[in-house]
C-alpha cells in the first residue's frame, strides 16, 4: 500500500515540478538542487560558493528546514537574497516538493538572478525522489560519514549530476579511504564529477565553481 | 494531500506495531530501536556494544538499509545472530516499518534472546514516525554533524528516549560545542540521558552499557 500511495505522490509532484520548470525558463534562471546528510556541510559550503560567486554571479538561495532558520541566518551574512521553507507546518516532510519551491521562488523573486540554489532538507533517502524543476542536482557527502554511503543509498548518487565529497581536512583524523569514497559514487553512477573539498579549509573550491559557472552559462548565457 | 495519506500510512504502521509489541512481549525480549543519520557510527557503536554485553546479554540484531549487507556482514563478526532487512524491494523505503521488523524478528528467532537491537535507516526524519513495537528508542548524533541538528529535526529527539553523541575522539578538529550538542538535545527533550563516547577510542561505554543492560532487566529480568 505505501508504495502505491507514494507513486500517486510521486506523480503529482512530476507535474508541479513542469510547472516550475516552465517557471524557471521563462525567468532564464538556472537552478541547482543541493542535496545531503544532514550535516554533511551544505551551508558552509554554500556560504564560500556564494562568496566566490557573486556579484559577478547574482545568486539567490530557497533554503529547507524541519524548523528553524540558522541556515538562512548564515546564508543571509554572504549578501545573497535567501528565504527560508520550514515544513513543521506541512507534517514535518523529510523533503521538499516542486509546490513549495515554487511558491517560495515566486515570493523571493528571480527576475535579477542568473542561479537559484535550493539547499534541500538533509537526507539522503527521501529528497532524490522529488523532482523540484532544477536543471541539476548536486549531492553533498562528508568523509566523516564513510565510504560505503554510495552503495548504500544509490538513489541519490544516481539522480545527482555532481558531488563534493567534503571535510577533506578532517581526513588524516579519520579511517576514511578517499579514493574509495570517490570510486563509490562512481560505481553507482559512472562519470559523475566529484568535487574533493574542504569548506573549511577552501581547499578543492576552484574546479567546483568552474563546473557551476560553466552550466549557469550553458543555460542563461550569463555569469561567465 | 501528503499529509492525509501519510496519516493513513501512520495508522496502519500503528495497528502492526501492537502485534510486534504483543510478539515481544511473549518472547521476554527487549527491543531497542537505533536511529541516527547515515555515517553516525551506528553500526560501529553497534560492534562495540555487543563484543561488551555478549554473553552475559543474549543479543539479536535487525539491520535495516536501503541497499547492501555492509553492516550485517560487520555485526555477525561480534558473534551476535544477525539479520538484514534490504527496503529496495519495497521501494527503497526511507524507514523500517513495524511488519517488516515484525517478519525479520520471527525469522531470526526470539526465544533465546534477552536483547533485540534494530538498526534503523540512516535517517534523521521518518524513521521517528514509525513505531515499530520497539520498547525504547535511541538517538545517535556524530558530533561531525554539528550541535544544531536536535533542534533542526526536533521530533527525532523527542522520541528518542536516550541519545548518544558519538565521535567524541574528533572534537579537536572541530568547530563544534560539545557542551552546547547536549544542551540543545534536552532542549528539545528535557531531562533525556545523552552518553558522550567515541566508538572509536571506546571512552564512555560504561553509562551506555549500564543503561542498557538496567532497561533489559527491568523488561525481562534477565541479563544483570
């Protein structure tokens, strides 16, 4: 029955995500779905990305949360236009729907931004099932949560285009093989890009603009 | 819409949660259920405390995951009788529910059985709506993940009648308030035991280990 329930779910979600989609065309606004583990160091990684971005890139963030607003409050700080969806006033949802981004895009306004970046809520199960209009999705994973979470939760490293793998400062503290992490993802989804970096440290951020830069350009024909 | 049929989904989980509780209840078994997000040292936090009861405790574990036996193939090293549940056949379900719990537990056997340990997936949302007849439920939180996380995902440590903060062995590599991570979960949970350890170093065992093995006397008046 769950799954029956989750496929009519599923498919009402796929048109709202159209919807979105046209949305985001007609504002020629790329949009990039941020995926993880909670804790995995979206924010932060998000926070320097902003940083080296703008102005020549305008960037805005819709940010997911259970509750609360710390990451907004974080990312606010870089200068970005950043709005904030809690669902603890839709039953708590572990994700967030194409609906929602949507309303929250149409309120934050996309008319000046060449990137829209949505910082989903953080789980690595349930937000790769829903399609939110993006162009492409990114998924987060730190080296602190180990190398098998790719064959793990494959779903996710499958519908992502790109990862970072992250923490990388924290490597010589942990019995963590980089390289296996690296050839996980890419075992469940070969030739997906992966961004080694620390969003501490800025190490391994150039390649990672470079990549966003390069499809925000492929898209709107601006922010190169 | 979401939120109705989620209630549905709920009610159903409730009325299989009784004959699971009922199931236990026959079998003098404690049942504890282990949440946390993916890469909190679960199952690392697992291997030790078993190796540490076993045989005074009499110990079974279910271990759930989406994809892989990674962690069974790890637990049954500590001598304990392993069973995995795979929820990719049932549409990689974000959660354990209490039928599936239900079916691995008679298969793997409760007569001789004084603890039954359920690895829950690596998910710090809907794992915590799904009751699964378990007696008690804990909460492991990698210090990795920062000390914001109770208050992000409150309802998981709302239910969660115990919680570990885990990985204490990196916390001079972090930015992160150790004082503040316990703060913040009974915050949300006034009054909750939070046992601060490393899975790694096994600093902090003791309390945990005293914990549990007092919760499967008190049950089953076995194992002290």
């Amino acid at each position: 029955m769950e799954i029956k329930i989750q496929k009519k779910v599923l498919q009402v979600n796929e048109t709202e995500a159209e919807k979105s989609r046209k949305f985001f065309r007609q504002k020629n606004v790329f949009v990039l779905n941020m995926m993880s583990s909670p804790g995995s160091g979206k924010t932060e990684t998000l926070c320097k990305t902003l940083t080296k971005l703008m102005p020549g890139v305008r960037v805005g963030v819709i940010v997911g949360d259970i509750c609360t607003t710390n990451d907004a409050d974080r990312l606010v700080k870089t200068g970005a236009r950043v709005t904030q969806i809690n669902t603890d006033q839709f039953g708590g949802d572990c994700h967030l729907s194409a609906s929602l981004v949507l309303d929250s895009a149409e309120k934050l306004g996309c008319d000046d931004l060449d990137l829209l970046i949505v910082e989903n809520i953080g789980n690595l199960v349930c937000p790769a099932e829903f399609d939110i209009g993006e162009d492409s999705r990114a998924v987060v994973l730190s080296v602190t949560e180990g190398e098998d979470k790719p064959l793990k939760y494959p779903l996710m490293f499958r519908v992502a285009d790109v990862a970072i793998l992250n923490k990388i400062d924290l490597l010589p503290y942990l019995d963590v093989d980089r390289d296996l992490a690296v050839g996980n993802m890419q075992k469940v989804h070969p030739r997906m890009p992966v961004f080694e970096m620390s969003a501490k440290t800025e190490e391994g951020y150039e390649p990672w603009l470079d990549w966003l830069k390069l499809k925000v350009f492929e898209k709107t024909g601006k922010g190169l």
